[in-house]
C-alpha cells in the first residue's frame, strides 16, 4: 500500500493526499504542493500512513518541498499584497458601478496569478474591470463567482455551537441539506435557528441524519393512534427520538391525561388507519366479551356435574339429625342447641308422660263404677255374687 499524507490548503479548505516522497514530515509543518492554480502553501494535517489504492483518486500529486525560511518569508510578503490588491479592486468595482461584492484576493506562491473572489445575486459584466485589473498588477488577472456557501467558508467565523465553523475547518465539499432533515430530528422549523452564518441550513444537519433514520424507523409520528399493552388507547402526544419514548395523551370522561411508554411497549398505527384499526379492536373486544359470557353461562352447569356427593351429604345431614334427636328424647345433655339448666323440652315431657300414666293406673286399680268387659260385671261384683248365691 502508497504512503500518502494529507495537506489543507488555504482558501480550498479541504483534505487532500499527496505523496509525500522522502521527506520527514508532521503535523502542522507547511509545505509547498502543486495544484491547479499552481504552486501553493499548505499545511500538514495527518501523519505519513498507509492507505489502500481504492482510496487515492490517481494521480498522486507529490509535495514538492517543506517550506524553508525564504518560502515563508514570501508567502507572508503574498498576504500583505493581496491585502493591497483587495483595496483597489474594490475602488475599481465602484468606478464601474457593478452590483458586486468582493470577498478576496489571492496571489499564487510564484505571483504568476492573482484571483479575485466575488458574490453577485445575477450575472455581471465585469469585462472592462478585468483590463483594468490586468494594468495596474501586471499579471494573470481571475475573477471569480462564487456562492454563499464558499463566501462563508473563506472568512471564516464561529457557529451557534460556539466552534469554528465545519465549512472551514474540515469539509471537503457540501452535500445538499434540506427542511427534511431538520423535521427527522424533530428541531424547530424556525429559519434563524437552524441557519448558519451563510442564511442557508447548517451543514451539520447532514452529520446526524444517518443516525436519526436508523431511529426514526421505529418511532410514530405525532397524532397516530396507540394501543398499551394493557389495551388502553390514545394519541401519540410527543417522540423523545434520543431516548426512544413515547408521550400518549388519553381522553377520559373529558379528563386528558399524558403518560410516557417505550416504543417497545406500544403499538402504533398512522392516524390516517385510526378509524379502520378502532372498528377491528371493537370488534375483537366484543368477540372476547362474547366468549367469556358462553363460559360463564357454561360454567353452573359443569359445577352440578360435578358434585356426585351430594346425596351422601344429605345422608349424614340426616343421620346427624336423627342422633339429636334420639339424644334429646333420653333427657340427656346430647342436645347441645337447648341449654336451660341441663334439662331439655323432651326430658320435660317425658316426665309429665310418666306421672300421667300412674296416676292412670294407680285410679283403674282403685275405681269399681266403670264397666269391664266380663259379663257385663266388675271382678268385684262377680266374686260377691258367687259367693252369696252359694250362701243361698
């Protein structure tokens, strides 16, 4: 693999590789390289390394030397020309009378050339500026238009973020930043908020985007329909995108309440699908609610089937009941349900029956007047009867 180093120009601002032949070179060291403009100071950004062939865009232009003391005695000697060469363009601009803007001037290493760089809102015939430009420096004369993006990149400044800005310090190129991205990472839509100092949007916009699709995929936008995991529905209120949380607004009996989930926790369908996926839920509510009631009304019947002792526990009910009861008639203490003083109801009576029944007998025994079944006599009578007839 091609030892290379890379070298940032001056004005370019971007990162190229050059060969770096024999030299000992390091960070920060300027060295002189051929361009297309022609020889130009640049400075050293990374180390000599390694790189694979797929990376270098052939041919490798090589470094031509490190700058010695005269090479940056003269570059600094370019800067303060070009200062005076910026100074009469611009009285040259207002003799004329075009509607431009210069931005700078630029010598080559070698002076040979000397290019000036300019911002117009439409086209300008700066023909006759030319010619008076190329007799008053004597030299190769260029004037160039370029756009905002570039006027920015060349004087530089501090971002909103407080840093240089990217365009100067190590974009190689602009790629295209719309309002799309600024949406996908749910900033605000507002234009002096997401503007650089150029009034166009800010280049970083284009770093996070790969990052913030890969989340976007699973998040809902604002106003979808949503269903917990416990079947609770709402509207998708606010996205956390970095945090990868949801807020959902719940209406209740004209009582809102917000609550956040994870997006894991919830299922989410666009809110232009809601009416479509609110009759499907109807109706799997109500075919569940249907199923439970069948199993409800199934479930008696089953448990009447199931009870195939319940003639046996009649049976000792029963059999309990006629225990009472025979310990009840005894007059004993078995009857537990009839406390008053150790004596029971049946006991009672059972003692009435008894007394009746010898007062009964003991009054038979001692009563002659009622009749007895024995020839119309009493026992009495008779043995009287017999023994007076037999006196006779």
């Amino acid at each position: 693999m091609p030892k290379v180093t890379a070298v940032r120009l001056r004005l370019a601002g971007n990162n190229g590789y050059y060969d770096p032949e024999e030299y000992d070179i390091h960070i920060g060291d300027k060295v002189i390289v051929e361009t297309e403009r022609g020889e130009e100071v640049g400075e050293v950004t990374i180390p000599v390394i390694e790189v694979s062939d797929d990376r270098i865009k052939a041919p490798l232009k090589k470094i031509e030397r490190i700058c010695t003391k005269e090479d940056l005695d003269q570059y600094a000697e370019n800067r303060r020309l070009e200062n005076e060469a910026f100074a009469i363009c611009k009285d040259k601009i207002k003799y004329h009378g075009l509607d431009m803007k210069l931005i700078r001037a630029d010598y080559t290493f070698d002076r040979r050339k000397l290019t000036f760089y300019f911002s117009a809102d439409g086209r300008v015939d700066f023909r006759a500026l030319v010619k008076d430009l190329a007799q008053e420096f004597r030299t190769r004369i260029e004037l160039r238009q370029i756009g905002v993006r570039d006027e920015t990149r060349i004087l530089g400044g501090l971002g909103v973020c407080g840093r240089p800005l990217c365009c100067r310090t190590y974009l190689t190129d602009f790629s295209p930043v719309s309002i799309k991205m600024a949406k996908e990472q749910n900033l605000s839509l507002n234009p002096t908020k997401i503007s650089g100092l150029c009034g166009r949007l800010m280049c970083c916009l284009n770093n996070e985007e790969e990052a913030y699709e890969y989340l976007n995929k699973r998040m809902p936008r604002r106003g979808d329909f949503a269903v917990t995991a416990t079947g609770e529905q709402g509207t998708v209120y606010n996205v956390n995108i970095l945090r990868q949380k949801v807020s959902v607004l719940f209406e209740k009996n004209d009582v809102k309440e917000v609550k956040e989930f994870d997006v894991g926790d919830l299922t989410c369908t666009p809110k232009k699908f809601r009416k479509q996926e609110e009759a499907r839920l109807a109706e799997e509510k109500a075919k569940r609610d249907a199923e439970d009631a069948a199993m409800k009304e199934a479930a008696p019947q089953e448990e009447k089937k199931e009870k195939p002792d319940k003639p046996e526990r009649r049976e000792n009910r029963e059999f309990r009941k006629n225990n009472d009861h025979k310990n009840g008639s005894h007059g004993g203490g078995g009857n537990k349900g009839h406390r008053n003083g150790g004596y029971n109801k049946n006991r009672r009576n059972n003692d009435h029956r008894g007394n009746d029944h010898k007062n009964n007998r003991d009054n038979r025994d001692n009563s002659h007047d009622k009749p007895v079944r024995n020839g119309g006599y009493s026992s009495g009578y008779a043995h009287a009867g017999k023994e007076n007839n037999g006196g006779d």
